[in-house]
C-alpha cells in the first residue's frame, strides 16, 4: 500500500498523534512521542514495509516509545515553584558569610560539606563520588561542621535561626 516512507507519515501522523494523546493526556508530550515514533520508523523502514498491517506496526512502535519514555525517570519529574531558603531570602549578607567560611576549609573538607548539605548526597554518594573510605567521610564531615561553627561563632544566631 504505501511504499515510502513521506507517503506514510503523512497519512499516518495524525492518527499516531491522537493515539499518543490518548496514552498520555498531553497533547506537547503527544507531539514529541509521535516524532520519535516517526523517526523509529524511518530507520527501520525496510523491515516495517514489509509487515502485514504497517498502521499496526506503527502503533506498537508509539506503544514502546511511550512506555520507554514513562520508565524514565524524568518522565515524573514535575517543575516546582520558585525555591527559595528562608534565611537567606531575609539576609543574603548570611549566605556570604557562611560561603567565606566554607571557602577557608580545605578542599576536600569543603568538597565534602558542599555535597552532604548542599546537594543533599549520602555519606555513601559522597564516599564514591570523591573515591575516600565512608569513614573518612563521616570524620571529616564532623571536623569541618566543628571547624565552621568556630568560624562562625559571632554569627551562629543568625545564620542556625529557622
């Protein structure tokens, strides 16, 4: 029936678009999951021409293309509002203050802060992303939050207030 691909995709897009619609419920991801479905089949065109109903073939190529896009974690990501740290919003000046602070411990030890607190990674995350034992990690982490809170002495009230 069809023998190339242009002829095809024109006649097909608008259904696969309505399928995906009706899988996902978002007619922009609906777009995006019909283009790749598109593209699967231009690149296997050779083998998809030669099935016995192509329609059928192209909506279980969209069938797996969504399914492979929900595996994706990113798939339930959502976009949150603005973030904001209360204490820094009140006072940036702290914010200054504390990044000072860090920037006088060693690197390892700020390395070692920045990724626990700041990004928010386990000691084991941390253990392998910097390639030191767990151990090392938990001394250094309690040596550098000592050695901040020294550092830090005057303005602790205000910067450890919620």
């Amino acid at each position: 029936m069809w023998v190339d691909f242009d002829g095809f995709a024109l006649a097909a897009t608008a259904r696969l678009h309505s399928s995906a619609f009706q899988l996902c419920r978002d007619w922009h991801l609906a777009q995006d999951l019909t283009q790749t479905t598109l593209a699967k089949l231009f690149l296997s065109w050779e083998r998809a021409v030669d099935s016995d109903n192509l329609v059928a073939y192209a909506q279980k190529v969209l069938l797996r293309v969504y399914l492979d896009h929900r595996r994706r974690r990113s798939s339930t990501e959502s976009v949150p509002g603005e973030l904001r740290e209360a204490a820094y919003s009140v006072s940036p000046e702290l914010r200054v203050t504390l990044l000072d602070a860090l920037a006088r411990l060693p690197v390892r030890d700020r390395a070692i802060v920045m990724l626990r607190y700041f990004a928010d990674h386990s000691v084991e995350q941390v253990a392998q992303e910097l390639d030191v034992p767990i151990t090392v990690v938990k001394s250094q982490t309690r040596r550098s939050l000592v050695k901040l809170r020294q550092m830090l002495c005057a303005e602790r009230p205000a910067l450890f207030a919620a």
